[in-house]
C-alpha cells in the first residue's frame, strides 16, 4: 500500500521495509518532529471558564481521580 508522506507529499511504500513511515526518509520524519518540538502543530480547544474547571475537579474528587 502507499501513502503521501505528510511533509514533502511523495508517494511512498507503507511496510516494514521502510522504518520511516508514514514518511518518505528520515530528514522528513525530523523535520515533523522539529515542527512538534516548536509547537507548530496546535489542537483547537474551547476557553474554559474557571466555573467549568471547579465541576471537572469535584467529578474528579468523587472518581478519585486526580488533575495535573
């Protein structure tokens, strides 16, 4: 099977021959990881209310759970 490598776009072999994958080389694959490192790569999230925080930590209290 092949897949796009996710940096440069090349086609490139999804197996076991290739310890890179899903990318095409290993400059590839660092230039990814560089861009992790530099928090280039964001999740989108809601603003959460200090109200909403205070909730999610009596949950937690009554699972027994813990926030960090």
């Amino acid at each position: 099977m092949n897949v796009e490598c996710p940096n440069c776009k090349k086609s490139v072999e999804w197996s076991e021959k290739n310890p890179f994958r899903p990318f095409c080389c290993e400059r590839c694959k660092l230039i990814d990881l560089g861009a992790w490192a530099n928090e280039e790569y964001r999740v989108p999230a809601q603003n959460v209310s200090p109200d909403d925080l205070d909730q999610l930590d009596a949950i937690d209290s009554q699972d027994g759970n813990t926030r960090h």
